[in-house]
DNA sequence: GATCTCCCTGCAAACCTTTGCATTGAAGTA
DNA sequence: TACTTCAATGCAAAGGTTTGCAGGGAGATC
C-alpha cells in the first residue's frame, strides 16, 4: 500500500537512484528526466521515508522539545516560535512534557536521543551534572539555565528582577518579599540573588517564600503568608503566581495596589487581562525559541553524524560550538503596581506616582558570548 | 560512536539476532544468554534505533497530535493526558501546532504520516472530505468533529450549550447573544445549534456574532457588539473569548453580571481566576486525550501495518473499527451569570437567586456508540 | 575520424534491526 | 542405542533510502 521510491522508478523508468537524486540533489539530473520523476511522485502521492533516510544519512530531521509544564502559559509562545523556525528548515519539532519532573525529563532525553537530531532542554530542573552526561548522549541546547561548554539560551531575568525590585523601591516600598519558584530551577536562582542584591542596595527588606510549584496554586498558597509578613511588595517567580497571589490577596481582603504591590515575571498573554493588570517582567520567550532551534541546527550541521566509511573518518577533535546567548527582559509597569508607605519621602528622582502604560519594544538584540570548546 | 546491536553482539559473544530477541522476545533465549547480553547492553549504553526497528516493523512507536492553537490554554490538558497514556504503552508524542490553519493542518498529515502510526486531529479545521482521503493515508483518530466512518472522540457541547441558555433563561434572560466560533469549527456549529433550539424552546431570542478567532482577543473585539445587540446575556464559544469579552465589557463600564451575563465554554484553570469568576460548560479535555490515544492504539494493534511476505497477506477486506465516543460536559456555575430583566416572572421553578458554587465530578462515564465499517 | 570531456544514469553497498527458517545439541522416549 | 522433540541460537533476507563509483553516450576538439 505505501508507495516507495521503487513504484515511483518503475512508473517513471528510471533507476531508484535518480528518483532519490530528483529530491535530494536535484541539480545532478537532467531536468526532463525531473519533470518525469516529479510528475509520477506527485501522481502515485509518494513520500520519502524519512525513516529509512535517517538510517542511512544519521539524520532524522526531527527534533526534541523537551518542556516542564505545557500548560504554564509561558511555554507556548517558545513552543510555537521553535516549531515555526524548525519547520522552515525542514525539520519537525517532538514536544514533550516532564511535569516539572526531573527523572522524567531524563528518561525523555534518552527515550528522543535516537529519533532526533537534538534536543532542546527547557527550564531544566535536573543537575548539571546530569544535562552534561546527557549532552554526550545527544546534541543538546540548553533555554534558562547556564551551562559551561553547552550552547545555552538564556534570558536575563537578573536585569529584570532588579528593574523590578528599583520600581518597587522607587514607588516608596521598603518591605518586600519574593516568592520563590521551584527548586532545581537557574531562572528562580537568579532571580533571587539579583532581587536580594537590588534590596539590598536600595535599602529594602527582601524576604524569600519559597519554592514553590510556579503555577496559580503556588502564588495562591502564599497568599497568607505574604500577610503575615507584613509586606507592602511581591515579586513573584512567575506571572502564574503573581495571578494567583492576586486571587489570594483578594480572598483575604487586601486590595491591590493599594495595601500591596504585585510584580510577576513573562508577560504571559493573561497577565494583560487580570484585574488589576499585572506589572511584569517580559521574557522574549518566542526570541528564545527561535535562537535555540538555530543554535541547535548550526551545530547539527557543524557535526556530520554518519561516519561513512567506518573508521576512516574518525571524529576526534570534532569543535562544537557553544556560544551562549542572554536575551533581554523588560520591566512593563501596569496597575499591580503602586506607591508604598514611603513614597515621596527618598529618592525624590523617581516617580511615585500613578505609573503609565508601558509600551515594549521587541528586544531583539541577543547579547552574544561565543566560545569554541574540543569536544571529546 | 552509536553503539549498535552488533556491538553488544560482539560484546557478549552471540549472534545479534539473539540481541534483538532478548529485547523484543525474552523468553526465547536462554535466561543465562540473556542476563548477559542485558548487562553488556546497559554496559555499553545501548539503546535499538527505533529508525531501523521502525522500518521492518512497520511501526514507529510516535503517535502524531495536530492542535489548532497550543497557546489556547483549552489544549494543554488534552495533550498531557495523551502524552502521559502514550508513554505507559511506550509510545511517544509528536505535537504540532496547527495556528489554527487548515492548510497548515493538511500539510502536518502528510509530514508525519511516515513517522508516526498515527495521528489525532484535535479540532480540525479542514473539511471533512479532505479528513477522509488523509485517512487513507495513516491512521486518525478525531477530536471534536463527527465524521461517519472514522473513529471520533466528541465533548458534548450541545448539551453543554442547552444547558447554558436554560440557566441563563432559569434566571431571567431573554435576550441572548452567541459569539461563534471559528470558520470550520464543528463544535462551533454545534453550539450553534443547540443554543439556538434551546433559546427557542425557552422563548428567547438569540444573536450570533461571528465567526470569531477563537481567543481573547475575539471575544474582547465583540464587546462593542454585544452592547449594541443589547443583550444581557452571552454564551461565547469558548472561555478565552469569554474572558477577551469580560474585559471589552468591563472597558466600557458594563457590569458583569449585573448589566450582562457571560457564560463560557472549556472550564480552563483560568476562568475560575477572573473577575467575576466565569460560569462555563466544563469539557472533559484529559478523558478526551487519554480516549483518543487509545483509540489510536487498539486500531493500531488492529491492522497489521507490514506486510511481510508481500503479495501474500493482502490486506483486503480489512476491518476497521470506528467507535465514536461521546464525553459528557457540565455547567459549572460561577459568578458571571446573575439575574436578567425578566427574573422571577415566569418559569417560577427555576431559581432566579444568587447562583451557588457548583461542584462538578469528573465525568468518567463516555457513552460509546461503536461500529464497525470494512475499510476498502 | 579518433580521442577526450562531461553530463547523466545505473549499480550495489550500507544503515540497523527483525524474523522465518535452518541448524545444533541435549534431553527424553522406545 | 537409535530416534524424536524441543529449546536455543545462527543465518540471511528484507525494509526504503542515500551515495561513491563506474559506465554510457553525446558533443567538442584536434
């Protein structure tokens, strides 16, 4: 039933060979002879099998998208952006989700290793030690997490956490907590230590709550305790978080921005749409999605991955490049936001007035780092 | 550098066709034979190329799952539960966004026709004929649109939509507007019907705006509309234009639900974020995947897909199964829905109060209409 | 007219695995 | 002891494609 490339020869007369090259090297066959292949393919509805190409050529044009939760809103714009940029190149993208789990995303590496070219790694919540391990098995792009000697796509929610935390102090707040993200995560990490720092120099409190798991429950759950702490400000790991520390506070009775500020992080499409809309951190999540599958392709095609001839052609000293790229954020001021209980007393500079729209440009001018290592 | 089956061969001293039938048929080799050939495997880091497997078997262990929109947070539970119900029978995913596109849809079939044993279509947006003559060409199970003769797994929104327009006109309204949903969307269609034969029956009148994108940003351009229908109540076609319309709403000072009520579709984490919190026709979204996939997989373990030995086990007269499966929906009745203009004169049965919390059960109960059809 | 080029096409091996059939050898039976 | 049975393993073909190499033929050059 399935028509392979042999039906096409026969109905076309010509050797399989040349039907292979009127696909993959067109320029080798004479143009009539094409038309003629091409017409017949296109009449018996023929399709190469990419299976058996992949056997022969070691490529399989697919590949793996390895993500911690689809359903957090923030995947699906990195998603989309990597599946489009793939598609133009011809190669299919294998979406998979761990569930925030890092023994599933090992198991997933392994399972896709075979039957894609490479994978793209997520927000990673396994060790290091283990995403290294694991790049030897197959090409590997790491996206929110920083790696040495692994191509990684990184945004720098350090800038933003700061931006952040300068708006905050700048409306007038002193007291401020941060609630964390979940554990194994380098976004959460760094958007700790840049918070703690940006407090710290602004001569804020910061406290940490946390981890926490990144979505609604996780922000509603803290809710309470944001109370308790006697806060006047909260950045959230996450705008899920942020929404559901909204509904939280909203249960309790604390109106915001007026008894506490609230600043999330991704700009998620929902965070337009809360009531009050939600201050946040943008992440170039579609920028990141489109870099990673490059960097993923550009390395693909650096290591030829068929040894034809056996051992002839012996890959050592192969150079693979891991250049790392930070994309930038960008602080959009909503209406979470509001002056604290010292607005206008210090910092006289900065507004601490009613904060305006805030339109964003698209930051897309990744800051490159580029570095060659000798793989092994 | 790929370890392969000779190479365990080789390792444990046997023939690699003993290898390969201590991973696909254990109780053929001699246990002794196969402990070691197992431990010079895991030694070796061996993993079968499902490539090679793939093409004498017939079967690539992928399944593929077509999505008009990822970013429609209507989705992400589906593909979970097709995912996690996939890998339990090691089987994987490849998920493809179709951006709600019917020619990008058609073009994804094609493409992942030889890699996976099948396929889901999750609302698709092409016709129905075109489905048919896709089907001849891999396996397809379909989500959210009946098709005669393939096998279909349906959320029973016209039920969902009848019961939306008779709590709306328990309450007292009598002006409705439906906004619809996209061009080529069964379920669209399906709303539409119902709700108009429910407004009907209950003496209502009911408006349809549309077609619409199926998003916030669809059901926020209707605001404007609904004001003019005026109306005072809606029923969108799905909650992410339901919550777009809130806001339109809310932008132009139209209190919800004391001027309009609004009804969605989906019950997406969300809409129990908003304010007012969305009543919506709950869709059973992670049965409706983990059905699907099985599915997928009983007629998959059905039809031989190799033909080995040719010409000889011609698969003629071969028999399909196509169950369609009908999953039950439910109003979940929240606070966007309030009394209309006509509350408490008529129809005094139905209460006109205050909607209470509605707590709904998981609907676990599909009722299964199969049938079998010989495929030509 | 003979030789050389060069374009096009055919040939066949190779990729890695599965699987029907053949072979081996040991255990069981008469 | 001779024969059957059966479990375990080896052999080799097959699956659909790519690609290095070789061959054929037409046109060009001398």
């Amino acid at each position: 039933m399935p028509v392979t490339i042999r039906d096409v020869a026969r109905a076309s007369g010509v050797h399989i060979s040349t039907v292979s090259r009127t696909f993959s090297a067109p320029h080798l066959v004479n143009p009539e002879t094409r038309v003629r292949v091409l017409a017949c393919a296109e009449d018996l509805g023929y399709r190469p099998n990419r299976a058996a190409r992949a056997l022969i050529t070691g490529r399989t044009h697919n590949i793996g998208l390895i993500i911690a939760d689809i359903a957090n809103p923030f995947f699906p714009p990195l998603i989309k952006a990597a599946e489009s940029q793939a598609r133009h190149r011809d190669y299919h993208v294998f979406v998979a989700d761990t569930n925030e789990d890092a023994a599933a995303e090992e198991e997933l590496v392994h399972a896709l290793a075979k039957q894609v070219d490479g994978v793209l790694l997520c927000s990673p919540r396994m060790s290091n030690s283990l995403i290294e391990q694991l790049s030897r098995e197959v090409p590997l792009v790491v996206v929110n997490r920083q790696l040495a000697g692994l191509p990684c796509v990184l945004m720098d929610v350090g800038q933003g956490a700061r931006s952040a935390i300068e708006h905050l102090a700048g409306l007038g707040h002193r007291e401020m907590a941060l609630l964390g993200g979940p554990r194994g995560s380098w976004t959460s990490r760094e958007i700790r230590r840049a918070a703690s720092a940006a407090a710290r120099a602004a001569g804020a409190d910061l406290t940490v709550l946390g981890p926490n798991p990144p979505t609604e429950t996780g922000g509603l759950a803290q809710a309470e305790q944001v109370r308790r702490a006697g806060v006047t400000a909260v950045l959230a790991y996450n705008d899920l978080m942020a929404i559901g520390l909204l509904e939280g506070l909203d249960a309790l009775g604390v109106r915001v921005p007026q008894e506490v500020s609230v600043v999330g992080v991704d700009d998620i499409s929902l965070s337009r749409l809360t009531r009050p809309k939600l201050t946040t951190v943008a992440t170039p999540t579609a920028a990141a999605g489109r870099t990673a599958v490059d960097m993923l392709l550009q390395q693909d095609t650096d290591l030829p991955r068929t040894a034809r001839g056996g051992g002839a052609t012996v890959a050592v000293g192969v150079r693979r490049t891991t250049a790392q790229v930070m994309l930038q954020t960008e602080l959009v001021i909503r209406d979470s936001t509001g002056p604290g209980p010292y607005a206008g007393r210090e910092r006289p500079g900065t507004a601490a007035a009613g904060p305006g729209p805030h339109r964003r440009a698209d930051p897309g001018n990744p800051v490159v780092a580029a570095g060659d290592v000798v793989a092994s």
